[in-house]
C-alpha cells in the first residue's frame, strides 16, 4: 500500500507510521493547522509579558505609587491581566502573574508585588 504525505503529496518512504514525506512538510502542516488561534494566543502573550514588564520596571521594590500617565506613557494595556484578587474589605487588585496594580482614584495606581 502506498501511503501519500498530507501536506505535499509524494510519496512516503519509510517506517510505518511515518505520516510525512520530510521535516519541513511536517512542520509546515503543524504551523498551518490552527494559525488563526495561535496567531491571537501569541499577541495575548506578547500583551501580558509588556505589561509585565511595565510593572517590574515601575515597581522595583515590593510597593510603590505611580500615575496613570505613566502607565499610559509605557503603553501599559488595562485590559490584559491574569487575576484579579479581592480583598476582604472589597479591594480589587488586577494581576499579571506575581506583579499587581491598584486603582486609587482614577489617577493614581498602587503597584504591588506578590510573593509566593
């Protein structure tokens, strides 16, 4: 029985379960399968890790205080955060891995460090 590659069409050489003529045309169908979703996965994670690095860099200690504008002025994105942590008195924090913020009063921001 001759079996074909998916991904190009020659013929396969080879063991028996070998699906794939070559490296490349394996990898080239794994990259093609589900681009779209790794595609937006992929600027979601970009996203987090800047705004990750944002807060270490404004936050090199523990605690701090910063502005908005600051934040803003890094290219800091409010709408990407892994946790949101609520206190017991109602205190929202939004987190992005270890590295925190808290609203203060629309201007200001507690930056805090969460140790694990």
């Amino acid at each position: 029985m001759d079996r074909t590659c998916p991904e190009c069409g020659d013929k396969i050489i080879g063991r028996a379960d070998k699906k794939y003529c070559s490296s490349s045309c394996r990898n080239a169908r794994n990259n093609s399968q589900n681009k779209d979703s790794k595609n937006m996965i992929r600027n979601i994670n970009n996203r987090l890790r800047k705004n990750y690095r944002i807060l270490e860099k404004l936050n090199p200690e523990e605690k701090t205080k910063t502005t908005k504008a600051k934040l803003n002025a890094a290219g800091f994105d409010f709408n990407y955060f892994t946790s949101i942590y609520t206190t017991k008195a109602g205190t929202i924090y939004y987190f992005i891995y270890d590295q925190g913020y808290l609203p203060l009063d629309g201007y200001f921001y507690a930056l805090v460090k969460r140790n694990n």
